[in-house]
C-alpha cells in the first residue's frame, strides 16, 4: 500500500525493535560504526602525509624493511631493537639530541678537528634491521678543500673498529652498515676483526651479516649469529678535519632502524603497514557501498520497468538482462582495466553495470505480482497514470528486499576490487588492500614468510565483507519475514 | 512444450547472448590490434633497405609510405571499421584466432593461438569441475544435515562459514596455504607450472597422474574450503523451504520410510534451485580462475589470459574471451536445460 | 462398544511455541465403529486437524502428544513408536484424504506414482502391479486412468482432489480422515466430491472421519457428529439427533447460525465474542464467555461429560444432574 510521514515513523520504530532481535544484526552494525569511525578518524589515528606519499620510496627511507610488528616480542624471549632517529642540528639547539656530540677538538692554523660522536645504547637481542648514519657538512662552494675523515665503532667490549680511514668526504655522508663501503667494505673489516676470535679461512665476505656480527659477542660461531648478543653502548665516531676554514658540520642523524616497528610492521619499502590498514578501510567501504547501491537500483528500476510493462517491452529489457547476466565479470574487467588504466570511480561503475541483471528479474517477479492486486487496479480505475503507481504502490513494497540485497552485494564488489587491484589494475593512487597484497606477492612475501603483510589486508576484506553479511542477513530477516524459524 | 523445443530455445538464447558479447569485445579491440598491426609494420618497413635506384630522402621516404600502403592493404588495415570488426568475428566463429607474439602453449609449445588456448582449457577444467563435485557433495551432504537440525550447532556453524566463505578472497586464501603448506612446511609444490617439467620424467600414465594430483591438490583444496560453506548453506535454506512443505508430511503420512521422504520427496523437489545453484558457483569459481591460477602458477585459462595481458598479447586475450564467454553461455544453457529436466512444472505446461 | 474399530481416551495434544503451551487438544474423548462417518465439526484453530493428526501421530513440531491413548484393535497408537507406526498403521490402517488447498502432491512426481508410492513401499508390491491397482482407482474416483501419467500442476483442483481420495484408498485403510476435503473447491465440484464420497463409503466400507467446519457437508455424510469447541468436545452423538436435538449451547448457536435458503427470512443469528486463547483457556467451562445460558458453576468448574441419549453426550452444567 501506499505510505505517508508518519506511517514511515511508525514503520522505522517497528523494524529498529525488530532489527534489536537479531544479535548477527547487532553485531553487523557495531562493526560498520566501528569501520565507519576508524575510516573518518584515519587522520587523527596515522599521519594523513603517510598517504599521500604512499607511492614515494623517498619519504620512507628511514624506516626498516621488511620488518615485523613489535609485539611480536610477547610471544619470543628475546628483545627486538625499535625504531629510533637521532638528529642534531648545528643551528638548533632544540634539535640536538644528547646522543649526539659534536667536540671541537684541536684547532690549529688552517686546519680544526671535530669529533662527531654518536652514541647507540643497545640492550637487546634482535640487532635493528639497519643504522643509517649520515654527516652533513657546509663546504665552501668551488673549493678542492674537502674535509677527510676516519670512522671508528667502539664497542661494549672494548674493541674499536675502523670503519673508514683518511676519506675524503666530497659529499655528505649516508651511508648504512648492512651496505657500507666508505673505502672499504665493512664486510672485509668484519672477517678481519672475527679471525681474532675464529678461523676465518675459506670465509667470505659477502656471506657476512654487518649487524649480526657488530652486536653479537665474540668469540666461536660469531660469523654464523650463535654468539649472545653484546649488549651495552656503542658509539661511532666521525674524526673530521676541516682544512677549509669556513666548513662546519651543520647536521647528524644517526638512524637506528628498527628489527621491530609499529603495530603491523613494514613492507619492502619500509612502509607503516598499520596505516596503510588504515587507509584501505574509506576505499573498502566507498567501493562496496557505491557499487552496491547503484547496482541495486538500476535493477531495482530496472526490474519494475520490466515486469510493470509488460508485453514486448518486458521481453525485450529481459533478453537484455540474460545478455548482461551471461557476461563473465571479472575477465572483462581485468581486461578493461589493463587497457585504460581506470580510476577507482571507473571501476565503481563498471562494477555496478554488471551487477544489476540478477536484482532485475527479481524485482520483476515481484512488480509482475504486485501489478495484479486489486488496490493497483483500482488505482487505474480512478485515472492514477503509470508513473504514479508505480512508485506510490510498487516500489515502496520492493524497498525491503532492496536494502537487504544492498547490504548483501557489497562484499562481492570488495572481493572484485581486490582482486583487480592484487593483479597491479587498480587505481594506483588509491592505497587498498588488495594494492598492499599486490606489492606483497610482487616482493615475495609469501615467499619470505613476511605473514604480517600478507595477513593483514586479506582479514580486513574479510571482515568488511562479513559485517555487511551480517547486517544482510539480519536485514534480509526482519523484512522478508519467511516462515523458517 | 516438450523437451526438444525447451532444449532449442535454451540454445537459441546462448547463441544471441555469445554473438552480441562477440561483437561488443571484438568492437573494443580491434581498434587495439589494428593499432599494433600498424606498429609492427611501422617497424618493418623502417628496417627495410630501399633499392639502389633511390638517391634523395625524399624519394626514399616516399618509397618507403609505398611500402607501408601496401603492408596496410595486405593486413586489411584499409578497409572500413566495422567490416574489420566482422572479418574478427567470422574469425573467432571459425576458432581462428591468429598466432601469439611471443607466447606458446604448454605441451606443444606452438604459437596457434588456439592450441594455446585448447592446451590450457582442460587444466582449468578439470581443476574446478573436480572441485566443483567436491563442493557439491561436501555442500548437498551438510547442507541437509544442517536443514534437518536446524536451529543447532552444525546448522549454525554453517551458517557462519557460508557468511565467511562470502567474505574471504579466494587467491588470498590461497596465498596463506602457499605460505603455510608450501613454503614453511614443503609439503606441496608452489608453482604449478611445473607440473609439465615434472611429467617429461614420468615413466608411465600412474606416475604422471600422481604428478598432476601433487600439483592440483592445493589449489584444489583452497577452492574447495572456499566455496563449501556457500553451497552448504544455500542447500539448507532450500531443503529447509521443502521440507515445511505440506506434501513432506503428506509423504509421511503414507507411511514410507524416512529416507524416502528426504531423498526421494525433499531433495528431488529441490534439486531445480540447487542445479542454479551449481550453476552460480561453477561461474563464480571460473569467473574467479583467473587470480586464483596466478596465484598458483596453475597452466589454466585463467593464467593464459594474465599472461597475455601482461605481454599484450592481443590475439591471444580475444580468443580466450570468446572462449570464456561461450563457456559461460554454454554452462548456463547446459544448466537451465537440467533444470527443465528435473521441475515437470518447467517443461511441461 | 460392538464392532469397534477406534477409541480415543484423553487425547492431549500441546504446542510448545515461544509465545507459551498451546493446548491444542485438551482431553478429547470418543469412539468409532467399523464403518462409521464422524464428522468432526468446530470453528477454525478448535483443534479438529490437530486432533486428527495425532491420531497417526504426524503432529508437526512444536507440537506433541503429550497423554491419553488411541486404541486400535488394542493397540495404543499414542505410545507406538514411529517405526511400528510407520509399519503397521500409516496408510495401510489409517490414511487421510488432506485440504485440497494444501500441496498434498509433490510437484516432481507423476500422480500415479505418488498413489503407487504406499503400495511399493509400504505393501512390496511390484511397480507393474502397483500402476494397474493406480488405473483401478483413478476410475473409482471417477478419473481417467490416463491421468496417472500427469503432474500435479497440469490438473484442476477437483481433478486434484479425487487424486488425493484415490491416493488414500490405496491400501484399503479402516480409517480414512478427510481434512476438509470440499473446502477450497467451487460448489459444483464440492458437490461432486460428496456424492463420490458417499458412493466409496457405501461400496468399501470404510470408516471416515470428516473434518469440516462446514455443518452442511456432515448432515450429508455423517452417522455421527462429534462438536468440538476451544480443544475440548463439547457434544457428540447420533447425526440425526444432533441436528435436530442439539443440547449444547455452542452446537445449538451454531445451527441457529447457518443460513436457510428455504423459509422465513430471519436475521442471522452470529455468536458473539472470539475462541479463547488456547495459552491460557479461562477457568471452567470454556465457552462460558460466549455462552447465552451462562450459570455461576460454569466460570468455576469445567462440565463433565454427561450421557443423555442413546451414545449422545454432552459437557455442559445445564444438564449434570446435582
């Protein structure tokens, strides 16, 4: 029948009482506010530049690779070294971290020397994924003039190592210790400093892990990581002489990248993978609430079109639904989208031109019917025009299986995106999670047991798709009542 | 109506649906072959060597738009649009699809873009269909259970596993039993294309089938656990709808035995929906072959069609959609005539 | 009782739904001979399909019998299991001819392999002997034999309804319950299905039970006519003298309330009020609130079932002697 205002108050009031009743419903609609919240709240929880510079390998260099989420750490005894950056600035004493000093130590004619040393406590038993140390310098332009250093690494135990003599420096320094090479490889120093404690022939360098073996006692099996860690403090120290009387250090960064990071660890670009959970949940649930309510109601109106018209009409619009419906989806959009490259609305729409076929014949059935009752009868009996009955009288009775199928289609729209977007066809500028399984399987991840990449996204499809199951179901109860239970 | 003229109009349907996607593919992509007919001749005729008689740049360059001319008349890149469009589809009727750039097919290695295809097709067949059985069974079997006690753990269970099986991506799945079962336990192969390396070792068909089995089962399993909990609840829903029926209890109160009414009254009245059912899900899993494929590296049409679509293979992408497409056509004709033959009230009246 | 073919003693069927114990069937009480047409007349939801229905025990769940017996040649049918039921009563005893509203059939069959089906399963005929036996009856019931090679959906609903009759003769059953057999069919036919139903009666010998809550339909058939109210009988006897005599108020208010088409034009007598909430009945007499003779005893104590005729009982205070 036809409705007015306060019949839909009165309607609203009943099916939320009913709606109450079902506890899948329930939880179905605790978990939409909660994804709702976090995706709204995404740029208070991660920093929104996290997002725009997704795609940008630069702006995650000091973050560690591949590394795994730090907690973690609860279920092993041993200790995970985290994340840390230590800056200091020659121009801001704000930004002089106490790890950090620069000493002016002889100064003569035409020549000063500076120690720059940085100093690392280390009280774990994972070494960090890296340590990036990096000295800039402001050298006189045009000058032959350069500064020369030497690098040593003192250890807890005592022992000094030189990582870098007599070089000179005609750029800034960044170098890392898992690659670095500042005259010589650190690798070969290391084999040299092992055949102290171990006989080291036969062994060769490139077999050397930097990291293991500078935080590892020493002694048998220091090469292979089965020496207990060596914890305490480590410095590295920078001797630079400046012959260039201008030339200063204007800034240092040691930074320790840690074998730990955040809540969800990193890819192989060193990527905050918490956030890029984060970032995905706007896209899951704007492409799967977008596509669904335009399927739905293209075939909705579609369906009522049909079966309200009857005639040549309707078996035309149905020959026309069969074609579509018959059409295999996902090939063509994979093969649509390796062609054009769409944005993400493109494949929204495409998405939805597909997905009405199935709603259609539905809807139509049920206009079939519904045109048959009396009240629509009388309706034409008093001159009402077809427009006027179909949406007083038609389509306010199919609102019901409406919504319930609406609810129902989203996750078979996430499920498409995501897969288009894991074959590299997505929109690239979009950070879904069907995009961070794409680099995930690209760099092997799979492959290299790097779980906290490639678990993530899939349970977050997963639980997207499952409470708009759940709010379907429930749904699909209250309004289309059957006589099951 | 009668079952001929039912089977008719079946095919009948299939056959417009197949030519109108036929023509709307073939439509987009000729511009796209033509296009890299075009370059391949541009190319050619750049490395041809003029004759001598040819002095000036000018006369070269001329000769040289001669060439390219005629090339362009021999590929048939001169006639109009949409006569091109028609030449493709006779083609593609006739399952001549040209030959690939680079590509070549799995045993034979030949570059007849329909070997390709036809050496691919059975793979990706006989991985879902066996799965497909499996679904089935495991699926009917549950699902009556679950309809028989429903309201209990086992029918609520499955509820469950359906909404997750509606949820989970299936590559995804796949990539986490590649990651368990295959990488960290080594008990299964990862890449499935190995499988043709494996059998030019077989001494005879049983190792050779065991071969197949080893590099299908985890694909096959990941399918199956996917797609079960979906088919056994829907089989509920619908045994449940049977069985309020009042022809059950008619059924009973005749006195026949139990099994009788559920097998031969319940699940024979449901089997049409069912039989849709088995249609949706084998074109949902195919439809879905092709990241699930890549993701295994199983030698299906599924990863034919990646592969292609990496390289730009043009041919090779049309003849596979066509393929597809009439596979699909053809399943959902296939199925509705089943449907005919199981619900009297279809064919008859 | 001589030539007794059934007896049902305390018969309580319950619901056990969420809303509370319907009491469906509350101690229902009477007797049928070899031969017998009872109708069981009520107005809807008193209990007359339920009652029925647990005679073979076929009581869709929420629903149970929870006491009382039903003697079958000395067999309690309310404590046999569902195999012996199966076994020995169903169809083969006892059958039911079921509302031609109702989808007895089922759509994917032939309806002369649903009338084979009891004689196949059921009796171990063999299908060819089982097919003659279905031509045999379909004629009885006035069908063409030929039909047995339809589905349900390609026949009328008389044509459906003299199915399911030919259906539940097929054993040749003691008892055949009727459900509303002439119900969702137009008069002519309903018609029709009387007569054949008289005609069967008359040449096999069967005994039947009608439900109907159309009294017409019983003064054509029944030798007796059980009146039921609220799940309780509340009259039954002789069909003569039930029509012409009726003692309870409810069976009294119901005659005066069908239409004659001969005679004065009266205004129609209804009875007013609703049936009461088989959840919770009101105390005593269960009619009480819609009864014209209403005394003080009524509201308090349910009557008793009193004999004042030849095998005509009542339960109502009007006539227990105090």
């Amino acid at each position: 029948m036809s409705v007015t205002m306060s019949e839909w108050a009165y309607k609203l009031r009943n099916f939320w009482r009913e709606f109450k009743r079902q506890k899948i419903g329930l939880l179905g609609l605790a978990l939409l506010i909660i994804l709702v919240v976090l995706a709204v709240a995404a740029p208070l929880i991660v920093n929104p530049d996290y997002e725009k510079n997704w795609n940008l390998a630069e702006y995650w260099k000091d973050n560690p690779i591949d590394a795994p989420p730090c907690w973690v750490q609860i279920f092993s005894s041993k200790k995970y070294a985290p994340q840390r950056v230590y800056v200091w600035m020659s121009n801001d004493t704000r930004k002089q971290s106490p790890n950090i000093k620069v000493v002016l130590v002889k100064k003569g004619r035409g020549y000063a020397i500076y120690n720059v040393s940085m100093h690392y406590n280390y009280l774990w038993d994972v070494p960090p994924n890296n340590i990036k140390l990096e000295l800039y310098v402001r050298h006189k332009t045009n000058s032959t003039k350069y500064p020369v250093f030497d690098l040593y690494l003192t250890r807890p135990d005592g022992a000094v190592l030189k990582l870098a003599n007599r070089q000179s420096m005609t750029t800034n320094i960044t170098s890392s210790l898992s690659s670095m090479n500042l005259g010589r490889d650190i690798r070969s120093i290391l084999l040299e400093f092992a055949s102290h404690y171990v006989n080291t022939t036969g062994v060769q360098p490139s077999t050397i892990k930097p990291l293991q073996v500078i935080f590892s006692k020493a002694g048998k099996g220091m090469l292979a990581g089965k020496t207990p860690p060596l914890k305490g403090e480590y410095t590295f120290t920078f001797k630079i002489i400046f012959t260039e009387p201008s030339d200063k250090v204007v800034e240092a960064r040691m930074v320790i990248m840690g074998s730990c990071y955040g809540l969800l660890g990193t890819d192989a670009l060193g990527r905050d993978l918490f956030a890029g959970i984060i970032f995905g949940i706007k896209w899951a649930l704007i492409i799967g609430v977008l596509t669904s309510v335009i399927s739905v109601f293209t075939g909705v109106f579609y369906g009522i079109a049909s079966g309200y018209a009857g005639g040549w009409t309707d078996e035309a619009l149905m020959r026309l639904d069969q074609v579509v419906y018959s059409m295999p989806v996902l090939p063509l959009l994979i093969l649509m989208a390796a062609i054009w490259r769409p944005s993400i609305w493109l494949i929204i729409l495409f998405l939805a031109a597909f997905g009405w076929p199935g709603i259609a014949i539905v809807t139509r059935s049920m206009a079939l019917q519904l045109k048959e009752e009396l009240y629509v009868e009388a309706a034409k009996a008093m001159g009402a025009s077809g427009w006027r009955i179909v949406f007083r009288y038609i389509v306010p009775q199919t609102m019901p299986y409406a919504f319930a199928s609406i609810a129902l289609s989203v996750p078979g729209a996430i499920l498409a995106e995501a897969g288009l977007s894991y074959l590299g066809l997505g929109d690239p500028l979009a950070v879904t999670w069907g995009k961070i399984l794409h680099d995930a399987s690209m760099a092997n991840a799979v492959l290299n047991n790097l779980w906290w990449w490639v678990l993530p996204p899939g349970l977050m499809i997963a639980l997207v798709g499952l409470t708009f199951v759940f709010l379907g179901n429930a749904l699909d109860r209250v309004l289309n009542p059957r006589l099951q239970r | 109506m009668g079952l001929a003229r039912f089977a008719s109009v079946q095919i009948i349907n299939a056959l417009i649906v197949l030519l109108v996607v036929l023509f709307i593919v073939t439509a987009l992509f000729t511009n796209l072959a033509d296009q890299e007919k075009k370059a391949a001749i541009e190319e050619a005729v750049a490395q041809m060597k003029p004759p001598a008689s040819l002095k000036t740049k000018a006369e070269i360059q001329k000769w040289k738009e001669e060439q390219k001319q005629i090339l362009y008349e021999r590929e048939g890149l001169t006639k109009p649009y949409w006569q091109r469009v028609f030449g493709y589809m006779v083609d593609a009727l006739e399952l001549n699809f040209g030959e690939a750039n680079h590509m070549a097919s799995f045993k034979t290695q030949s570059k007849k873009v329909s070997r390709i295809i036809l050496e691919a097709l059975p793979n990706t067949i006989i991985l879902f269909t066996t799965a497909t059985l499996i679904v089935i069974a495991i699926g009917i079997y549950l699902g009556m259970k679950a309809a028989r006690a429903a309201g209990k753990l086992l029918d609520r269970t499955i509820s469950f596993l359906a909404m997750l099986s509606a949820s989970l991506p299936m590559w995804w799945v796949g990539m986490l039993m590649l990651l368990l079962f295959s990488y960290k336990l080594n008990w299964f192969p990862s890449n499935a294309i190995d499988v043709y390396v494996a059998i030019r070792h077989a001494s005879n068909i049983l190792v050779e089938l065991k071969d197949w089995i080893y590099y299908m089962t985890l694909p096959l399993i990941t399918v199956v656990l996917v797609s079960f909990g979906g088919f056994a609840y829907v089989t509920r829903n619908i045994v449940l709808g049977v069985m309020n029926e009042d022809f059950v209890m008619a059924a009973r109160a005749k006195g026949l035995p139990e099994r009788k009414v559920i097998y031969g009254h319940v699940l024979r009245t449901a089997s049409p929906p069912i039989v849709t059912m088995s249609a949706l899900s084998i074109i949902g899993s195919l439809g879905g072959a092709i990241i699930t494929e890549t993701v295994f590296g199983w030698p299906g049409m599924g990863r034919v069609y990646w592969v292609a679509i990496q390289e730009n293979e043009t041919a090779v992408i049309l003849g596979e959609t066509f393929v597809t497409v009439f596979l699909f056509v053809a399943t959902i004709a296939l199925l509705n005539f089943i449907y005919g033959l199981l619900d009297p009230r279809v064919k008859v009246g | 009782m001589a030539d007794e073919l059934l007896r049902v003693e305390n018969l309580k069927t319950y619901f056990y739904t969420l809303r509370g114990v319907v009491k469906a069937v509350d101690n229902v009480s009477f007797t049928l001979r070899k031969g017998e047409v009872m109708g069981l007349a009520g107005e809807s939801g008193c209990g007359k399909s339920t009652t029925a229905y647990s005679l073979i025990n076929l009581v869709p769940p929420p629903g149970r019998i929870v006491g009382g017996h039903v003697y079958l040649d000395g067999m309690d049918l309310a404590q046999m299991s569902e195999h012996e039921l199966r076994r020995k009563v169903r169809w083969k005893r006892i059958s039911m001819v079921f509302q031609g509203a109702m989808n007895a059939l089922t759509p994917v069959y032939t309806v002369g392999y649903q009338i084979a089906e009891p004689m196949i399963y059921h009796a171990g005929m063999d299908k060819q002997k089982a097919m003659e036996r279905v031509e045999e009856l379909l004629s009885l019931v006035g069908l063409d034999p030929g039909i047995a090679k339809r589905y349900p959906h390609e026949l009328s609903g008389g044509q459906k309804q003299r199915v399911v009759i030919a259906m539940a003769l097929a054993l040749n059953p003691d008892l055949v319950i009727a459900d509303e057999p002439t119900t969702a069919l137009d008069v002519v036919v309903q018609a029709q299905i009387l007569n054949l139903l008289k005609e069967l009666q008359r040449k096999l010998k069967m005994s039947i039970i009608l439900i109907t809550h159309d009294l017409s339909i019983i003064a054509e058939l029944a030798d007796k006519v059980a009146v039921m109210y609220a799940g309780k009988i509340v009259e039954w006897g002789p069909a003569d003298v039930i029509f012409t005599e009726p003692k309870h108020p409810y069976t009294q208010a119901l005659l005066r309330a069908i239409p004659r088409l001969r005679g004065p034009i009266d205004k129609l007598i209804w009875i007013p009020g609703t049936p009461p909430d088989l959840v919770a009945p009101p105390p005593g007499c269960r009619f009480y609130p819609r009864c014209t003779k209403v005394m003080d005893i009524c509201r308090r104590e349910e009557p008793p079932m009193i004999e004042i005729g030849k095998e005509h009982y009542v339960s109502c205070w009007l006539y227990a002697k105090r």
